[in-house]
C-alpha cells in the first residue's frame, strides 16, 4: 500500500500554494528521471495537500480569457487575483469555504491511466456528497462533479483540473462547500455557459463544518487509491 504525506496548508495565497506544489512536483519529476537513469536508487514520494485560497480566478492552458468578465479595476474592487496556470481546463474559481485539494502523485505506484484518475478524483467527491444525503454524479463529457446530473437543472458543485509529467500529477480539485457563489457570476465557470454552480451549503441550506468535511473526503480518497497517510 503506498503512503502519502499529507498536509493541510490553512488558509494559503494562491500564488503560494502553487509554488509550493511546483517545488515537489518538480522534485518528483527529476527524481524520476535519475531513477531511470540508474543515478539513484532512492523512491519517489506521493503529496496530498488541503487547503482555501483568498479569492482568485484561475484560467487554465486551454482556457479563453473571455471567459474571466473582470477587468483588472473590478478585479481589485472585488478583492481578487487572477493567474493563468499550467493545469488543464478553462477558468475557474477559489475562494474562502471552497476546499481545494491537490495531490502530487506519482501514478506510477497506483495506476498509469490519466483517465481513470479523474474518475476517481470524482468519485470520491461524489461519495463524500453521499454521506451528506447529497447526490451527485458526472455529465457525459464534462470533468468535475454535477448535483441533478441528469436533469437541465445541472449545477456544478466541483471542479477538477490537473497537470501530469511522467505520470507525476499536479492541481487537483476545487470542491464548493461554503462557497461565496456570486464569485462564480464574474465568470464563465470552465467555460460552460449553460450550467449552474452550487456549494454544500446551497443544496443543504447550511453551513457545514469544513475539517469535517475534509476529514470525510481524505478518507474517501485514501479508500478509493488504496493509499495510507503519513504526516
């Protein structure tokens, strides 16, 4: 069973957390490539890092700026950062009562298939929904976690976008729960026009406690890619 080190980076800078997350990412990576190399013998090791962000729009490689409705003076006035990132997907948001989740996995220990990691990713978003009484699923076609999944009423209650090198991931997952959702009117969230966007706290009609929640989802996780922590 592999490990994974886990960290809870609190309340943390955008730009922070994604310089923190590049420093291991890139460490895994060239780590690899000497393994291959036959430079060392040593193993690889496996992140998994929870945090909130202040507020900030993220607009990925294959994103459309249009998409961000923002200029930089409403930006400002709206107290939020703005950042074009390396991870798939178009533009979305971060914010306080949103829990973003990124793992720093080397797919090699679990499975290399960056298709089968997405699903898990959101099954275990799906299943942590569960335990709340809140069903959820996928849209055919659509990356990330949808309430009313099969209805017109689709909303979107998670976003997941991700980065791989050599089977080494990055970013990872943006999960709604006491989300401030105007955030998400300044924006065409991942580029979809015609979808909703909710939060936990919508579909319950209450707030929920956030390290419980998270407590959930890192089980979820551990339980779906067969994983132990280690701090």
């Amino acid at each position: 069973m592999p490990e994974v080190i886990y960290k809870n980076l609190g309340l943390i800078d955008y730009k922070e957390a994604w310089d923190y997350q590049e420093r291991i990412f890139r460490a895994t990576v060239d780590k690899k490539i000497s393994i291959r190399n036959g430079e060392v013998s040593d193993s690889t090791e496996n992140y998994i890092l929870f945090c909130e962000h202040p507020h900030v729009y993220t607009l990925g490689k294959s994103g459309d700026k249009s998409h961000l409705l923002l200029n930089e003076e409403l930006l400002k006035q709206k107290n939020a950062a703005y950042y074009e990132i390396n991870r798939g997907g178009d533009i979305t948001y971060h914010g306080p009562g949103q829990l973003v989740v990124y793992p720093i996995f080397d797919l090699d220990y679990f499975f290399s298939d960056i298709h089968k990691y997405l699903r898990y990713l959101e099954e275990s978003i799906i299943l942590t929904l569960l335990e709340y009484g809140v069903e959820s699923g996928r849209v055919e076609g659509l990356t990330g976690v949808w309430v009313d999944y099969d209805k017109p009423t689709a909303r979107k209650i998670c976003a997941i976008g991700v980065k791989s090198s050599r089977w080494v991931t990055m970013h990872g997952i943006g999960f709604n729960i006491n989300s401030e959702l105007s955030y998400f009117s300044h924006i065409i969230p991942c580029g979809i026009k015609d979808k909703a966007v909710t939060s936990m706290e919508s579909e319950l009609g209450r707030k929920l406690d956030m390290e419980e929640v998270s407590s959930v989802l890192k089980e979820n996780l551990a339980t779906l890619f067969d994983f132990s922590y280690t701090v």
